[in-house]
C-alpha cells in the first residue's frame, strides 16, 4: 500500500530529476518526453491499482522530518483515504493524457523546449500527487507552493511571448496574495492547537476539542483556496493563464491545480465545518464566482477563454457545494468537471490546432471538417450543460440538492441561474464554431491519433460516469424530487437562447446586447475587475514598493553598505595578526591560554 | 567482542600496508593505496555491524555510543580521504605512498584510541599518536619550500601546545591524585583552582588541535601547502577527534560541576566565530579561504559545546557530520579545479557552471551547505547548535552566529558567483578522475540527504551523547 502510494509520487519525481539532471537527455526532446510519459503512466498504473482495491480504513504514514523535544515538529508521510485515491487516479490519468497529447500538439516545438515542457509536467505530477498525499498543513503548503510554481513555468511557457510572460506573473502574483493567508492561517491554527497533523486534527474535530475562536484561522485559510481556486475577486488570473499552451490549460488550469483549493477544502472539511459562519462565506462566494464568471463568458470571443470562465464558474459550484456543508457533493463534481474540462480544452487545442486562431467569430462548420473533434466537444458541452445522462447532469443535480437542502435560497437561485447561463455561452461557442453559416479558412482536419485517442478516453468517461449514475441513481437521493426537471429545464432554455440567437438568427446577438445593454457593457469590461486589481497593484503596491524601495536604497543599504565597509576593513586589519612568523603562531598560544585564564577569573 | 575489534582491525591494515609496500617495489603505488581503502572499506562496514561494547584496562578504554559514533566518522572520512589521494599524481609521492598511507592510519589509530581513552596517560599517548603522523603528513611535498615551511610551523607549534597540554595534565594528576577521568571529574567538585588551571591549560592544548582562535594560526599555512586531499581530511577527522576528547574530559560525569565551562567556551566560541569569519573574507586563495571559514565552523560547534548539555553535545556530533561532508566535498572540488587550472586562486572557478555544470552544482551545494542554508545539511547544523545555546539561555551567542552567518555567505557566495556569473576563461570541461568523482558523490548525497532528512543522524547523535550527562 505504503509502496504503491509511493510509487505514484515517486515516478514523476523520479522523472524531473533525471530530466532536471541529465541536460543531454532533456534536450533530446522526444527522449525526455518519453521518459515523462513513462513515468506518469507508471503513476497512472500505480494510481489505479490502489484505487481498484477497496479501502477499509484510511492509512497514514508519517516519517519524522524535524525532530523537537516533544515528539517531532513536522513530519513528512502519506495520508490515503478513498478522496485522495480518486483523485490521485483524476491526477495521474488526466496527466498521462495531457502528456500523450501534448507530444503531437507541440510538435513544432524546438527539441531543448519541448525537453523543458516535459521536465515541468513531471515536476507538476509529482507536485500535485505530494499535495494530494500530503498529512499535515506543512507538506500540504510545500507541495501547494511547488504547484504555484509549476504553473508560473508552465503559462510562460512560450516567455518571449510578452503576455505570456506578463500572465504568468500575474497568475504568481495573485495566487500568492491568497497564500500569504493560507500561511498565516497555518501557523495559527498550529499556535492553537499545537499540531499541523491532519489525523490529529480531524480527532480533535470530532471530540468537539478544538479551541474556540477559529473563524478568522479558518478564513485565512480559505483564502489560500480563493487564491488557488479562483474565487472572487482573485479569479483574475486565470483567463489571462490562457497564455500557456492549450495542453497546460487542460491539465492545471482546469482539472488539476485549481481544484487543489476546492480539494483542501474537502480535506480540511471537518475543520471548516467547527466554523459555520466561515462556511455560509464560501457558500455565497462561490455561487457568487459562479454566476459572475458564466456573465463573463457568455461576451468572451477567445475560445480557450470562455472555457477559462466556464471553470471559473464551475469552481465556484464546488465551493458552493463545500459551503453548503457537502463536501462529497464538491468532490464529485471535482471529478466529473476535471474529466469533461479536460476534454473541453483538449478539443478545443485541437481546434486552434486545426484553424490556427482562438476567436470563435472566425471559425464556422468545423463540425463538418473535425467530425470527431467535433463528436467530442459536444459530448463535453452536453455534460457541462448538465444534460441527462451525462456525469455533469449528477454532479451538478448533487451540488444544487446540497446548496437547496442547506436553506441557502439566494446561492441556491445564483446557481440555477448559472446553469442557464452555462448551456448558453456553450452553446453558443458549438454554434458558432461548429455549425452557423461562415466557412473558416484553409482546410482544417481533424487532429492525429495522438491527440484523438485521449479526447475519444475522456469522452467515453464522461458518458460512462454519468450512465452509471443513471442506471445506480447515486447522487440524487436527497435531492427534492422536482429538481432534476428543473435543473434540465434551465439547461435547456440555455440552449434554445443559444439556438434562436446563433444558429437561427431569429434574434440578433447585437439586439439581446442592446437589451441587456448596461450588464452587457459591465461583463465586457470584466466588471471593472481587472482594472480595479490592476489599479490597487499599481497604486498600493507601486506606491508602497517605491517607499520602501527609498528606505531601503538610502537608509537600510547605507548602513549595510556601512557595516559591510566596516566588517571588510575590520577582516583585512585582523588578517594581519597572520605574520607567517612562527614565533608569532607561538606567541598566539600563550596569549590564548591567558585569556582562557582571564575568562575564567572574570565568569567565577 | 573485545573493545578492541576496530583497534586491532587498524593495527592490522597498517601491517599488511606495510607488507605490501616492501614487496611491491615501484608498482606499489597504486596497490598500497587500492589495499588501504578496500581496509577501511571493511572496516567501516565492521563499524556499522560489529558491536564492541564494554571496557577494558580497568576502565581506561571504553567502547561505547559516543565512542562507535565517533569511530565510524573517522573511519568514514579517512575512507573519503584515502580515495581522493588515489588520483593524485605519482609525482606527489615519489615512490613513497605507503609512507604516506601508514601515516594517515597510524594517525587514524590515534584518533580511535583518543575516543575511547578515559585516563589522562593513555589520551595524551592517543593524542600524539594522532597528532605526529600530521606534521609529516603536511610536509609530505617535501621538495617545495613550502610545504617544508608550514610542516615546520605545524610542528612548532603543535609541540608547544603538546607542551601545554602535558604541563597542564600535571597539575590536574597533581589535584586529583589519579589520571583515570572519573576521578578527575569528581576532584573537581568544590573546583579546587589548581585542577582548573590544568585543566584550562589542556583547553588551549585542544584548542591548537581543533584550530580555535587565537591557537588556529598553523591551520592557513598548512592547509595552503600541503596536497588538498590530505588538508580535506585534515580539516575534519582530528578536528572531530578533539571534541570527542573535549567531551570526555570536560563533560562525560562532572555534574553541576559542569557550569564551570559554560562562559569560558562561550568565549572562545564567540572569538573563534568572529575572527574565522573575518579572517575569511579578504581571502583570494580558496583553500585559505576554507581554512579560516573552518575556524568559523569549529566556532559553531563551540557553540553546542558551551551549552554544556545532552542536546548540544549531540548536535556538536550532528555539525560534525555535516561538516564531514560539506567540507571535505568542498577541498576536493577545490583540488579538482586547482589540478586542472594550476591556481588555487578564486579566479580558477570561473564560469565554472559552463565548464562542469555538474561539479558546478556540487560545489554549490557543499557551499550552501557550510554557509547554513535550508534544505542542506548545513542549515540544520547550524540550526540545533544554535538551538541548544539558546536553551542554555546563551542569547547573545546565539545572536553573534546568526548575525555572522550572513558574512559567511558573503565569502561563500563570491566563489558562487565565479562560477556562475562570471565567464569561463576557457571553454573545456574539467577533467575528473573517477575516484574524485565517488568521493564528491558521496560528499553531495551526504548533504543532500541529511538536509532533507535530518531525523535518523539526530536521534542517533542524541542517543551518542545521552551517556555523558
């Protein structure tokens, strides 16, 4: 067991190493592709074997790390339970699949950067398992820090690119905003407690032994998912990831590391749930994020950024879910999302792979040119819009069950608007791009096997998980009857807005925009959002770096400068002391043995 | 198992040294060398296995944790030591390897004994056992002026302080009538001032051998003249060797007696740190360079020692490893590079990193790791050292090392900087013989893992050093 988990961990990590170590091999470029890829099928392997053998208890290992008087300080181990094996299996397989993607759809890559795009994947999957893994607070951080990085690297991937190289500060920047309170709220909840260990906590938890007063901790360390997860108002980084290649976006920007917030909400569920109050804020941010982000992408024209906001939204109905006090309902719409969203961004690579742009006004009747590419963006459509019986129809019917049963009416109504809002930006993306009136340019074709056999995978899995839920009726026990009626009427009149504004023509898109004229102008410009942050960075940061940047050029660098001066002139003078005589070397041990003599009659 | 085992397992590695090298005549260069490390690669394996507890010579010998804890980092290192003297050149020995090999072993011997010794005769016999075989040692080359020069120093003043010790060790047989070191230790209850006296005189003796200010001037001579491998190992085997005797005599069963030592090593802890760190910093040769950072390192450990407890006797123990590692992985990227540019001076490290990335990134590491930066074994060194001093309600020294470590990284990364940002002079990489590269493997996984995972060697230290309170 122990073995197994560690060799998931270990293989990609395994991988990095050897790719971090050996440049020849790295920039052999296929060569280190193929040893990335072995290793996160290995993982996968791994990953799957654990995950097919039932699990009667959850397992922990911890081996000691920092040694203190009493018991050790930190450790560094495994935490396995049923959640952290589904999505070590999410990771891995989503992973493996981006990795065997990616080596068609960045063929044109030079050998040394298609090396280094492997050797990041790598350090991703061995970042993100970690995390997954991780049984304390402080492996959790270290691994949650590794995939911050992971993800500064890998959106500016291509970092001649300006706005890639811009997003990918802009993607560190903000994140690490919410983790300075996920930092902070570490270490208070262990000044509180006394311990970073998951195990414990959680007993503490239910013995009702935690201390009083932990709604700010627990704030601070939902901030660290509001950062990581793309919550309001630090959502806004992740559109602008889109810079990075389509293949990252799937994997990290989509299934993987923005779940990373709603996954250690569900992990540290027992003690966000010791604080209601804490618990009602990410219930209405989330349903908040989701329906302002679904606003958003209904004017988004960039493909890869509607689907950007789609996750945005999506994630929000995890939080929702989370907030409402179901955090088996966030976890599986986690699952099934990462699943379809891959798929999503798959496809639409291969589209941008095909017609060379990402402005879905510029494509049209791809569905007859990419049929399969096509079949499969569909199928992700369908599953995103909650159509039954597909896995997003039972995950969403579960997150909404979850936010009605927790009386939570006002998120419960921003959701299901949401919903509606989803199946019409989607669709809307289907008709114009897929089917509509305008012929794209060039010949476009449908994508190598490379990269169809891993849509085609997602795909039969996004189906298979929902005709599952279908044929076992999971997931819906507890909802009120009537919502699964609902929840398909919403999507549904998503759809037909679509049909009757993009496909039919019977209502121009311009004239719905004049109608909703002052919403339409707000979600174009973001809401302002973006400016505001920028604003607020400019303004506050700059002003605030440009303070301490004159304190620290005149006042604290004269003194070190000062200081420094002194301690060279103060080595060069003592060097002195060093004749090269060896009367002297003697004379030093007597006069060293006199001071040791002195020192003693002075300290009696 | 006779307390022996490793003693006599020595003993007789010397012999058949010995034997080898009388009969192999010019070839035996290599040979002697070959059969010295296999030696000792047995026996470190015999150190980790075997169990030689117990006592002997009515308790003037003993063999426990401390001891074997000690042993094997003298056997590990002198095995470290050995190998990288394997790829020097032949001129270096001039058909007289086994010389040089029977000296390095018989000084081994020396410190073996010296861990074990708890009676004043037989530690001051252990103690020039170790110490004697040195001076030769550093006067190996002896054709270059040199070398014979910092030889002859090394001696003088080693002999002097010999001199200390031994007129110290009389006053201390002549207050507690008997040179067994419990005796001595309970003579010191009431701290009767003659027995301080000798025993503060044994102090400065100890002091020229683990190269503490103001008794370290042999060290930068020596270390500059005499071939890097050897200086590599003479910077951490005896100095270990001198805190495992410091233990003995100054803390293994004195008591409260103990307090007694608190200020006065904190002082020369204090001293030592500064002026190794400040010695350190105009320094353009990069073996003077790590000599004078040394003294600053035997200054940590001073640290540990001044708080004159279990826990800072242990992590003494824990700096010394690291130290092992960090420092002898550091002299031998410095040989490496020296052969190859025929300069110790800083600017043979130039663009290093595009030379050899690899070595490069090992010299960086062994770097990071003496200057105390996480996740290096370094860092935790420096860390519970510090740690202790600061449980012993030493705050102002623990202010001191920290405030110092900061300069220390000035000089540290100076050669980080040669070897990174400045360009090559030449394009071609540096040739590496394939012993060196072992030993720097060896010195980088040291460092690697002890910084990632301190935890076994602190338990174990820990355990090592319980005894002795």
């Amino acid at each position: 067991m122990t073995s197994l988990a560690l060799a998931v961990l270990g293989l990609p990590f395994l991988a990095f190493l050897l790719l971090a170590l050996a440049p020849p091999l790295r920039r052999h470029g296929r060569g280190a592709a193929l040893v990335s890829i072995a290793a996160i099928g290995g993982s996968l392997a791994a990953a799957l074997r654990l995950w097919l053998v039932p699990l009667e208890a959850t397992v922990v290992r911890r081996w000691e790390w920092i040694p203190a008087e009493d018991g050790p300080l930190v450790s560094v181990g495994l935490y396995i339970d049923p959640v952290g094996l589904a999505m070590l299996v999410l990771v891995t397989l989503v992973a493996f699949l981006v990795q065997v993607y990616s080596w068609a759809y960045l063929e044109g890559e030079t050998p040394p950067s298609l090396g280094r795009y492997y050797t990041y994947q790598s350090l991703f999957a061995f970042s993100m398992l970690g995390l997954v893994l991780a049984p304390n607070f402080v492996q959790m951080l270290i691994f949650w820090e590794l995939v911050g990085l992971c993800s500064y690297l890998l959106i500016g991937f291509w970092y001649d690119r300006p706005a890639a190289a811009r997003a990918a500060v802009k993607a560190f920047w903000t994140t690490r905003l919410g983790d300075v309170g996920f930092v902070t709220g570490i270490v208070l909840l262990w000044r509180a407690t006394g311990t970073f260990d998951f195990t414990a906590l959680f007993a503490a938890a239910a013995a009702h032994r935690l201390p009083a007063g932990l709604s700010l901790t627990m704030f601070l360390i939902y901030l660290g998912a509001v950062g990581k997860s793309a919550q309001f108002p630090l959502h806004i980084w992740l559109p602008d990831a889109m810079e990075g290649p389509t293949p990252v976006s799937a994997l990290i920007h989509a299934a993987t590391m923005v779940a990373a917030g709603v996954f250690m909400v569900t992990r540290a569920f027992p003690l966000f749930a010791a604080t209601p109050p804490v618990l009602g804020l990410i219930a209405w941010v989330g349903a908040f994020t989701a329906l302002l982000a679904a606003t958003m992408a209904c004017v988004e024209t960039d493909i890869k950024r509607v689907l950007a906001y789609s996750t945005v939204s999506q994630l929000g109905y995890m939080m929702a879910a989370a907030g409402a006090a179901a955090p088996q309902a966030a976890f599986f719409h986690l699952v099934t999302h990462g699943l379809f969203k891959a798929l999503l961004f798959l496809a639409a690579g291969a589209v941008i792979h095909a017609v060379g742009t990402n402005d879905i006004r510029e494509m049209g009747r791809l569905f007859y040119a990419l049929p399969q590419t096509g079949t499969v963006f569909l199928v992700g459509t369908l599953a995103l819009s909650g159509i039954w019986p597909l896995s997003g129809f039972f995950s969403k019917e579960a997150v909404l069950a979850a936010v009605w049963n927790a009386r939570l009416g006002v998120p419960f109504a921003m959701l299901a608007l949401t919903a509606l809002l989803t199946a019409a930006y989607m669709f809307r993306v289907v008709f114009l791009a897929f089917f509509g009136d305008r012929q794209p340019g060039g010949h476009p074709h449908d994508a190598p096997a490379v990269m169809a056999v891993p849509l085609w995978i997602l795909a039969i899995l996004t189906v298979a998980i929902g005709v599952r839920g279908a044929l076992t009726g999971e997931g819906g026990q507890s909802a009120p009857r009537w919502l699964p009626a609902v929840s398909l009427a919403l999507a549904a009149a998503g759809i037909g807005v679509a049909l009757v504004t993009y496909q039919l023509r019977l209502v121009s898109p311009a004239a719905l925009a004049r109608a909703l004229g002052p919403l339409d102008f707000m979600a174009r410009r973001r809401y302002g959002l973006d400016a505001a942050a920028a604003a607020v960075y400019r303004g506050l940061v700059f002003g605030l770096s440009r303070l301490i940047g004159w304190v620290d050029r005149y006042l604290v660098d004269g003194l070190v400068n000062v200081l420094s001066a002194w301690t060279l002139r103060a080595g060069d003078r003592l060097r002195r002391i060093q004749t090269g005589r060896a009367q002297d070397y003697v004379y030093g041990i007597a006069v060293g043995f006199l001071l040791l003599l002195i020192a003693s009659q002075i300290w009696r | 198992m006779t307390p022996f085992a490793l003693e006599i397992g020595v003993a007789l590695l010397m012999l058949i040294v010995l034997g080898a090298g009388l009969i192999g005549g010019d070839g035996g260069r290599r040979r002697t060398g070959a059969i010295t490390a296999l030696g000792l690669v047995v026996l470190v394996a015999a150190a980790f296995t075997l169990r030689p507890w117990g006592s002997a010579g009515g308790g003037a010998f003993v063999s426990d944790r401390l001891a074997r804890f000690a042993k094997r980092l003298f056997l590990g290192s002198t095995l470290i030591g050995v190998l990288a003297s394997l790829s020097l050149p032949g001129e270096v020995f001039r058909r007289r390897a086994t010389e040089y090999y029977l000296l390095l072993l018989s000084s081994l011997l020396g410190m073996m004994v010296l861990a074990s010794a708890r009676d004043l005769i037989l530690l001051f016999v252990a103690f020039e056992l170790m110490s004697i075989p040195l001076y030769a040692l550093a006067g190996f080359r002896k054709r270059e002026p040199e070398a014979v020069e910092a030889a002859l120093k090394f001696f003088l003043v080693g002999t002097v302080s010999s001199a200390v010790m031994a007129y110290g060790l009389s006053f201390v047989y002549g207050t507690a009538a008997t040179t067994a070191l419990p005796g001595v230790a309970r003579a010191l209850e009431g701290q009767p001032p003659l027995l301080v006296f000798g025993l503060l005189a044994v102090l400065a003796g100890f002091g020229f051998k683990i190269a503490a200010f103001p008794f370290h001037m042999w060290v930068p001579d020596t270390y500059e003249a005499a071939s890097t491998p050897f200086v590599a190992w003479l910077s951490v085997a005896p100095k270990a060797a001198g805190f495992v005797a410091l233990f003995r005599i100054f803390l293994e069963g004195v008591g409260d007696q103990v307090t007694l030592w608190m200020p006065i090593i904190a002082a020369l802890a204090a001293v030592t740190i500064v002026g190794g760190n400040l010695m350190a910093l105009p320094q353009q040769n990069v073996k003077r360079l790590l000599a004078y950072s040394g003294i600053a390192h035997i200054g940590y450990m001073l640290v540990g020692l001044a708080a004159v407890s279990a826990s800072g006797t242990a992590m003494v123990l824990f700096y010394l490893v690291a130290y092992v590692f960090a420092n002898m992985g550091a002299f031998l990227v410095v040989e490496v590079v020296a052969r190859s540019e025929g300069t110790e001076h800083l600017n043979g490290f130039r663009g290093l990193a595009q030379r050899s990335p690899l070595l490069a990134v090992a010299m960086l590491l062994f770097l990071l790791s003496l200057g105390g930066i996480p996740f290096v074994a370094g860092f935790w060194a420096k860390l519970y050292v510090l740690w202790a001093a600061a449980e012993a309600g030493l705050y102002w020294l623990v202010l001191l090392g920290a405030i110092l470590t900061v300069v220390a990284l000035f000089y540290y990364l100076v050669i980080a900087r040669r070897m990174y940002i400045d360009p090559p002079t030449r394009p071609e990489p540096i040739p590496l013989a394939p012993t060196m590269a072992l030993c720097v493997i060896v010195c980088v996984l040291g460092v690697v893992v002890l910084g990632l995972a301190p935890s076994p060697l602190v338990l174990a230290a820990l355990r090592a050093a319980s005894r002795l309170f």
